[in-house]
C-alpha cells in the first residue's frame, strides 16, 4: 500500500506527470483513507451489539461517535500548522499503526476501549486528510486530480458499506470484537508495508534534489484565512451536518413511519451506492470541464436540501426519492469541495484543506446531535432543520465563488487560480 510523494524531491513540471502513476496514488490514497475510516464506522454498524453486550444506551454510542469526529477537527486543527514530510507515507504509517492499535484495545476491553478507538482513530483521520490532499495535488496529472479527490471521498461511504456489509455476516460467527480484530490486523499490515516502502525509497541522506517551484515559494508564508476559506469551510460544515445526521437516522425514520426494516435498509444501501459514484462521476466530470465545478459544487448542495425536504413527503416512492437526492447530492460533494479549496493554493494545499476538514469534522459531529435532540419532536423537525443547512451550504459556494479572483471567467480550474483575499508570492 504505497503512497510515496517526494515534497522536496526532484519534481516533473505538472504536464509530465505520468496519469497512470497518478491514479495509482489515488487508490492507495483511498484505501488509507478506508482505514482510518472504519474506528467510526465499525462501532455504528455494531451499535446494538454493543449496546446488548455492555448494557449501553443509544446516547452513549452516539457520544462515542461524536468523539470520533471531535477528534478528527482536532488532527485537522493542528495539521494546519504542521510541515509535510518528505515522504508522506511514514505520517500515514503512523495513522495506520495508530489506528490497529485503538481497534485492537476497543477488542480486548471495549468498555473503554470503544473510546480509545474513536478518539485515537478521529485524530488521525483528521491530521492526515490534509496531507493526502497535498499529496494528490502534487503527484496526480492536472486533469486527474479532480477525480483523485473523488476516488478519495468515495472512500468514506465504501467504508461505511464495507462496516454494515461484515458486521452482520462476520460479528455472528466470532462476535463483533472479533471485526474490530481483524480490521486492526489490516491497518497494521497497511502501516508495516507504508513502512517497508519509505525505507526503500526514502529520500537519501545528503540528497539536494530540485524543490517544488510552488513549495519554494510558499515555504514559511503564513496562510490568510479569508472569505474564500472560511465560506468553504462552512459549506463543508453545514453538508457534513446532512451527510451525517442523513447517514445515522434515516434508517430509524424510516422504520418509525412503518417502513419494514429490509426495505429501510435497502433504500439506505442504494443511497450509499448513489453516494459513491456521484463522487466519482464529480470528479471526472471536472476534470475534463473544470468550469462547471462551481455549478455542480452548489448544485450538489441544492439537490441534497430539495432531498431533505421530500423526505418529510408521506408515501414510501417520495421517501425513496428523497433519500437518493439528498444521499446523492446532500453528501456527494465532498471530494469535490476539498478540491475547490486546494486548487487555488499551491504549495500550501494541506494548510488550505485542514481548514475544510476542519469544518466537516465540526458538522459531521454536529449533525448527529441534532438530529437526535430534533427527533425527539418528530423525524420531519430532523429533516427540515438538514434542508436548512444544505441551503446554507450552497449559499456558502456562492459566497465563495465570489472571491475566487478578479477575472470574470476565475474559477476553478488548473490554472490554480488564487482566492483575492489570498496572500501573493513576493
């Protein structure tokens, strides 16, 4: 599991990046990004396993889940400030190792472990989706990055699959600490071999290679958090709150109104399928116009808020349909939203992206915790307070979209425009 990037090694100017190698890198980046996923994940898929076993109230799982996401703006928080190796393999060795070892103690002693796992877990998701963020824009092809930030993001909802898919056809035989076992066996041997491939390509002592153009010149600027940012930082807080609070009460609404649970589960496993490959579809969209970017970004968050509000509709078919829209595009702009932010940024993308992680690490824990308190009042309060948020959200886009830079036709493109509240290079 290979993910090799010299920052400060010899660098082939942009064009010359060889497209096959790019997408090479964005797979292993996604199955990184799988599993650092899984501590929250696991715990979800397993909820009332775990809850039969220790004696545990559904607040105190969904606690447990907030610490994952808590944790997570915290990586994302000091990863802002942090420097990128020079190989940015050994930092996600170091997440993987980390993370075997919080699934491994949520195994053994779960009644504190469980925490363990979501705090540890959270915290190295967070630090290291910054530095996979610069790692793609500097070692992918112009035209490949866009869909190498899908690839990635479609990580998240496979891992959430991947969890309710082994659970019940694993956790029966072995129990479910026996999942939390084996996925700590695959993140320990996904950090052995990151390992084994730094020592092996590892820059050499002494070695003088040719720096990035872009990291020589932003190296030790400071990164002006201005309109840009902070718009889509909130537009990727306000979606993460409907991704989220989507991903863990959608299912319980559904049953709530009489909906069987098989059918329940299906609409949310098809949701969770649209949600992949609108990711995907994005990216490669974008990477061949890139100036549709912007319209699909706030049509993304449109469409999830139009989702969210049918989903108040009585009637299984608009209950369906609103599901997929706000799965599809509610939360199919993630990999997208990440890559608006790193493009205008170079050299300083993963100061950039710690900001957007930031704000979905912020949302993804909010979410949750609303929709649990609005529930209480009835699934629709749940689902007209998410409609809030993803209009919010696309308001953001368009806040952002606003300063993107002075020319009429800026926008995001591979020209890596700069935001105008941007600092300029001397």
């Amino acid at each position: 599991m290979s993910v090799l990037v010299r920052t400060e090694g010899r660098e082939t100017a942009a064009g010359a990046i060889r497209p096959q190698a790019g997408l090479s890198t964005a797979s292993r980046v996604a199955a990184v990004t799988v599993l650092t996923s899984l501590p929250v994940f696991l715990p979800g898929a397993a909820n009332g396993l775990i809850c039969a076993e220790l004696g545990w109230s559904p607040v105190r799982m969904g606690a447990v889940l907030a610490v994952y996401w808590l944790a997570s703006l915290s990586g994302a928080f000091v990863s802002r400030r942090a420097a990128l190796p020079p190989v940015v393999e050994r930092t996600l060795s170091i997440a993987l190792f980390a993370t075997c070892l919080g699934l491994l103690t949520a195994a053994v002693a779960p009644a504190v472990g469980l925490w363990i796992s979501s705090a540890v877990g959270g915290y190295a998701y967070g630090y290291t989706q910054p530095h996979t963020n610069a790692l793609l824009m500097r070692r992918c092809a112009p035209r490949l990055r866009a869909f190498a930030f899908g690839l990635k993001q479609a990580a998240v909802p496979t891992a959430t699959l991947l969890a309710s898919v082994a659970m019940p056809m694993l956790a029966g035989a072995g129990g479910w600490r026996l999942v939390f076992a084996g996925t700590a066996v695959l993140c320990g041997a996904g950090g052995v071999f990151l390992v084994r491939q730094g020592m092996r390509h590892g820059i050499r002592p002494g070695h003088s290679g040719a720096r990035h153009p872009a990291a020589t010149r932003d190296r030790g600027a400071p990164l002006r958090v201005g309109t840009f940012l902070v718009a889509l930082s909130c537009a990727g807080f306000f979606g993460a709150m409907v991704g989220n609070g989507l991903g863990g009460f959608l299912v319980l609404a559904l049953t709530t109104r009489g909906v069987s649970l098989s059918a329940a589960g299906a609409v949310a496993t098809a949701g969770a399928a649209l949600n992949i490959a609108v990711r995907l579809a994005m990216g490669w969209l974008v990477g061949r116009v890139p100036q549709v970017a912007w319209a699909a970004l706030t049509g993304l968050f449109l469409t999830g808020a139009a989702g969210t509000a049918l989903l108040t509709r009585p009637g299984l078919g608009a209950i369906t349909v609103g599901a997929l829209l706000a799965y599809g595009g509610g939360w199919g702009w993630a990999g997208l939203l990440h890559y608006a932010i790193a493009l205008p940024y170079a050299g300083q993308e993963q100061r950039a992206t710690a900001y957007s992680q930031m704000g979905v690490s912020l949302g993804a824990a909010t979410g949750p915790l609303m929709c649990g308190l609005l529930f209480q009042l009835g699934p629709d309060a749940a689902w007209w307070a998410l409609t809030a948020a993803g209009s919010a959200a696309g308001a953001c886009v368009l806040v952002a979209r606003g300063h993107v830079g002075p020319r009429p036709d800026a926008g995001v493109s591979p020209a890596r425009r700069r935001p105008r509240d941007s600092p300029r290079p001397a």
